[in-house]
C-alpha cells in the first residue's frame, strides 16, 4: 500500500517535522507537502488538482491553527467543488485531549483521531487501515 501525496496542515514545524520522518520511515507515503493553517491548505488543494488532477490521498489535519483551524478547515473542505474530496483519508492530529474535539471530528466524519506526538508503530497501523 502506498499513499502517493500526503498534506501536513500544521503551523508547528517541529511536529511537521517529526510527522514527516514517521511518515517516511513507514515506507507508505510517497510525496510529502506541508501547509501551515486551513486557508493555505485549501488554496493548495486546488492549486494541486489544477496540475495534477487528483488531490492527496491523505490528510494529516491539527486542530487549533491561525487563520483558519482543523475544524473550519474541514467544512471548507467540504465546500470544495473538487471531485474525489470523499476519498481522502482525513487524520485529525492535535495535541487536544479534550474528548468534545473528539466528539466533534467524529460528528464531521473524522474516523481517526491521534493525540501528539504520534509513535511509528500508532501511524503505521492507522495507514494499514485506511484505503488509497
């Protein structure tokens, strides 16, 4: 299974960072790119599928961001009026414990939720489970 382009949306470089040497060293994922909060993920979102014609195949989201958070994020997400948005596999991945966040992903469709820092062996499990 491998996983040919992979979003960060995150505004702290260390955990972008650290998520992409997991990510990576999982052996899974192909292609790497990082935004720093929603507006700018959603803006490379359609930039990508203008050259590319598809969108990533995953989504490694944080919650609390400037400008534009994990959760205004995914209903802007939503609103894209891209094909194929349904099929990206979308992973929360906050340093939140607050199970109201995860009540709340779940209730937007969100079906992994991964409390920072996430360990190699959490990462490479959720990515066995998930579709490409």
């Amino acid at each position: 299974m491998k996983f040919e382009n992979v979003l960060l949306i995150d505004d702290d470089e260390i955990y972008n960072l650290l998520h992409t040497r997991i990510l990576y060293h999982t052996r899974m994922v192909s292609t790497i790119w990082t935004s720093y909060n929603g507006e700018e993920a959603i803006a490379f979102l359609t930039d990508f599928y203008e050259q590319h014609k598809t969108l990533p195949s995953m989504i490694l989201l944080d919650i609390d961001m400037p400008v534009m958070d994990g959760f205004q994020f995914l209903n802007a997400f939503k609103k894209l009026n891209l094909p194929d948005t349904e099929k990206v596999n979308i992973l929360l991945v906050t340093s939140s414990n607050d199970p109201r966040d995860a009540d709340k992903a779940r209730s937007l469709g969100i079906k992994h939720y991964l409390v920072k820092p996430v360990e190699l062996d959490v990462m490479t499990g959720v990515l066995l489970s998930l579709e490409v």
